[in-house]
C-alpha cells in the first residue's frame, strides 16, 4: 500500500519545508509515501469562497485514480489517539488498500463534490491550524503511527 498527502498549494515557510523532508525520509523506512503539491488557484482573489472549493475540488478529483482510499483532514471528522490513528491506518493497509490518500483542502475546505467522493474525514485535532502547519502535524502523526505498528520507541504512553 502507498500512503499519500495531497496538499493545495506551496509553503514557503522554511522550517514546515525542514520538518516534512525529516519525516518523508524517516518514513521511505516503512512505506512509500508521496506527497503531492496542486497549485493554488489563479486568481482566486476575484472568486467566491464557493468558487475557489469548486476550482480545487476538480484539480483533486484529477489525481484520483480508481481503488484510491479518500480521507479528508477536516474539522469535522473522527479525532483518534496516536495509538488509535496507527490502528486505523493499519486496518486500510489489511484491507488491500492500495493507496490512501489524505488530503488538506485549501482555505475554506471542500467542495460538495469532494465531499461525495470522500471515504472518510479525520481530524487533527479540535484546534484550528493554519493550512501549512497541519502538513507537517500530519507528516509528523503518519510517522508515529508507523513506529506504534513496529513497536519502536518512538511513542511513549
């Protein structure tokens, strides 16, 4: 199974560029993972909050391919522990799943069409986080549930 972020847009913050090359190349020890850039919208400026999710949900639905396992990062969605996260993540890998993509929407969320194509939502956390700092929570929570699953000492109870 391939793991997958997909992320609306580039960050130009260097220590959130820092912290998610230390964990892809922590993570090439477990399982191929890929983490996939759309560019943002052009001018967005002159769209509405409803036009920019619509505009991002097409460039999504793009790299979609069939048998893709859909998890949006959303407020909204399932909060796990750590050790949950890892059980979850270790549940899709049993299935046959043969890529499970996680994706972080652009500023204002989804659009209704990714919503339907969605598998499931998880949640972070029940705080807010800008857009660029969720990337690497997320690099960082994929990275421990993979040495929860191998019983490294990474993550301590």
């Amino acid at each position: 199974m391939k793991i997958g972020l997909v992320v609306i847009g580039k960050t130009d913050d260097k220590f959130i560029i820092e912290g998610i090359k230390k964990y892809q190349n922590r993570l090439k020890h477990y399982i191929p993972f890929e983490y996939i850039e759309l560019p943002d919208v052009k001018k967005a400026r002159n769209l509405s909050q409803e036009q920019q999710k619509k505009m991002e949900g097409i460039a999504l639905l793009n790299i979609l391919k069939p048998g893709d396992y859909v998890i949006l990062l959303d407020e909204m969605g399932k909060s796990f522990s750590s050790r949950e996260f890892a059980t979850y993540t270790e549940k899709r890998m049993v299935a046959g799943t043969k890529r499970m993509l996680f994706i972080i929407g652009g500023p204002y969320g989804f659009s209704d069409e990714i919503y339907k194509v969605a598998n499931d939502k998880v949640s972070l956390s029940k705080m807010t986080f800008s857009h660029q700092l969720v990337r690497l929570i997320f690099f960082e929570q994929i990275y421990r549930a993979m040495t929860i699953l191998k019983n490294e000492p990474y993550h301590h109870d």
